[in-house]
C-alpha cells in the first residue's frame, strides 16, 4: 500500500487530522495498527474512537454570489440528528461552507488541510461524534444564472443553473429538483449502461406475457420512453403547476436548464442498525465470575 493510501486510511479510521495521522505513521514505521494504538495512547484518543461510529446524519448549506454567477453546495455529517441541530455543529459548518465559497475549493481534502481540519478536531472532542466533511459541489453559470433551494430541515439542497432566465426561475427549478429528485436533466443524458438495464428488466418482464416478438418490442419501446421520462427534468411535470412541465416552464421564460446538483443528507452510506434493547440487556447482564 502506498504511503498516501496508508495515511487516507488511517485518517479514514481515526477521523484525525493530515499532519497527525504522518507523523503518527512516520513514528509506527508505516504499521498503521500501531500507529492507532499510539494514536489512543495520545491526545487523539477520543476522536479515534468516535472515529469508528457511521456518520450518516447531518445537514447540507448552501452559498450563491449576489450576482447569481456561482454557487457552492457542501454536505457535511454527523452521527446523530441531535448534534446536527446543535449550535457548535452548525457553527463549524457555516465555515465550511463559507471557505468553499470564498475560496471555490470543491477538493474536500484540500479545504480542510489547514485551520478547518484543526476545529473539525476540536468540535468532535468537544461533542463526542464522529463529524466529517463529505462532499463539495461548484457550480458556475456561464453567462446564466446559478439558483438554489434547501429545504425546511438542512437535509435536501439544489444547485440549478440556468441559460437564460433569473434567480428566482432557478429556484423554482432547484425546489423542483428537491422534491421530485429527477436523475437527468434530458432524456439524451441518461447514462446508456442504466438504460440498458432497464430494457433488460422490462424485456424480462414483457416475455413473461407470452404477447408476440413485435408486440413485445412496441412495449419494451414505451416502457423505456416511460423510463426516461419519469427520470428527465425536463419532461417531468412541474411541482408548483402539474399543468406544464419543467421543460416549458423554463423555455416560456426564455431559458433552457443546463445542469443541477442535488446532496440529499447520507445518500449512499451504509448506516449501522442499532439494536438498542439488545444493547441494553446485553450491559445489564451479569458478568461471570
């Protein structure tokens, strides 16, 4: 494994910082199971343990420019739903997103290397929860304008950017994005291997009919059509006025929708289930002699 790989690792499974996890390396001659347990041994100890816990809640923050020429979307995560509304926690993720902002950083890593990383450090000594930075998006208009919607409860925001139109269009699009959650703003974006799953799902499904080889071709033909659909941003009916759909809503305004990025909080990562009665019982058992 190689050293920047060995120190990813360590840093994945400590929640410590760059520097920190180097020397702790450094000092462990690159053996990074004695390089935790020096890790336990120092300062570092709370935070390595905390470090082990899946941080799957949190909240997401957005920044635009005034002008509407940038925007900047960062997901950043704690363990439980209760820290995530606690001040501190809030707090330290109003700086994430202001350096990402200010200094249109969209590497996590390299945005938290200096100062960042350090109250990151603090703040998960200071509560007790692992607390990560997860993700970062930039989006820039190119000659259009960047919108964006969060909803109510920090967990689902929406970066839209638009030719044409103004703000306020564009966030009538991002709170769109928000709650129906389209995968592609046109058909012609869906990725070719996920449509051809799909046809491979539906043609299962149409031979099962026991129709004839055209007929079965018609139908796998709509339902695909369907498919992409459903899934396009620009097909779908708007949310605010089912009447028109997205597509029209923009081109009336004489604009045209050219990408969207939306961060849901913990998408994609694989949170523990607790049992907690059984972890009760399972303290409160006697201990053999």
């Amino acid at each position: 494994m190689s050293a920047a790989a060995l120190v990813k690792e360590l840093r994945e499974r400590t929640g410590l910082g760059l520097l920190e996890c180097k020397k702790a390396l450094a000092a462990a001659e690159n053996d990074i199971e004695k390089a935790i347990e020096d890790l336990r041994k120092s300062s570092g100890m709370k935070a390595a343990k905390k470090a082990g816990r899946t941080a799957a809640d949190g909240v997401v923050a957005i920044r635009t420019a005034e002008d509407g020429s940038f925007g900047t979307l960062v997901e950043v995560n704690s363990e439980t739903d209760f820290v995530a509304r606690d001040e501190g926690f809030l707090a330290f993720v109003g700086q994430v997103v202001d350096a990402a902002h200010g200094g249109r950083v969209a590497d996590v890593a390299s945005l938290m290397a200096g100062d960042l990383e350090s109250a990151r450090e603090a703040l998960v000594q200071k509560i007790g929860e692992n607390i990560g930075v997860r993700r970062i998006a930039l989006m820039n208009a190119d000659g259009g304008v960047v919108g964006s919607y969060v909803h109510g409860n920090n967990r689902i925001a929406v970066l839209v950017e638009l030719k044409g139109g103004d703000a306020e269009l564009a966030r009538d699009v991002a709170m769109h994005v928000a709650a129906v959650n389209p995968q592609v703003v046109k058909p012609d974006d869906m990725p070719e291997e996920l449509v051809a799953k799909e046809k491979e799902i539906f043609t299962a499904q149409a031979q099962d009919s026991g129709k004839p080889p055209e007929i079965i071709e018609k139908m796998i033909g709509g339902r695909i059509k369907k498919f992409l659909s459903e899934n396009s941003l620009v097909e779908q009916d708007f949310v605010k006025d089912p009447d028109v759909t997205v597509g029209k809503l923009v081109a009336a305004a004489g604009a045209e929708v050219v990408a969207f990025t939306r961060f849901e909080v913990g998408e994609g990562i694989e949170k523990d289930e607790v049992d907690f009665a059984a972890e009760v019982a399972a303290q409160l058992k006697p201990k053999d002699d």
